[in-house]
C-alpha cells in the first residue's frame, strides 16, 4: 500500500504541485505578522504554525478560542497550546 501510494504520488505530481502552491500559502500566512496576539510565524512548504500570545494565567486558552472561531468559519486546524498548525489536504 505503501509503495502505491508512492506511485500515485509521482503519478499524480503532487509534490511539483505543492510546490507551486507554497509560496502563495506562505505569502497569506506570513500576512497574520502584527495582528493582534500573534506573536511568531512560521511554515514550511503547505504546513505553517501561527504562535499566539497566551492569556496571561491562562495557557491555551487563546489558542483554544481560535480554534473554536475557526472552524465556526470552516476552517480545520489544530491548536496545541497557543498555536494554531495549518496544513492543508496534499491533495489540494
């Protein structure tokens, strides 16, 4: 199964598509910089952290209400503490 979906991988141009879109998805994540609570980006091809400044006492809860908002709004996305991690499908 592996090995398949190796091939369907390369079949499909996946990688040489993330590639593509890569730039652009980091162009809007880097676009968060100076909003409100968020203190530090980062990313690597289709997949970025957006580190929010935790409510102070409160760890996580930052982190927790994005999260929430998000996907209030259809976004899917984790938040392990005060981040929030987006990768989109690799298919995309």
């Amino acid at each position: 199964a592996a090995l398949a979906m190796l091939d369907l991988i390369a079949e499909e141009g996946l990688v040489e598509r993330v590639r593509a879109l890569a730039p652009y998805f980091e162009e809007r994540v880097h676009s968060l910089k100076g909003e409100p609570g968020v203190v530090g980006i980062r990313n690597i091809g289709l997949a970025a952290a957006v580190e929010l400044a935790p409510e102070p006492g409160h760890p996580g809860r930052r982190g927790y209400r994005a999260l929430r908002r998000c996907f209030e709004l259809g976004l899917l996305t984790r938040a392990p503490g005060d981040a929030l991690l987006l990768a989109p499908p690799f298919i995309s």
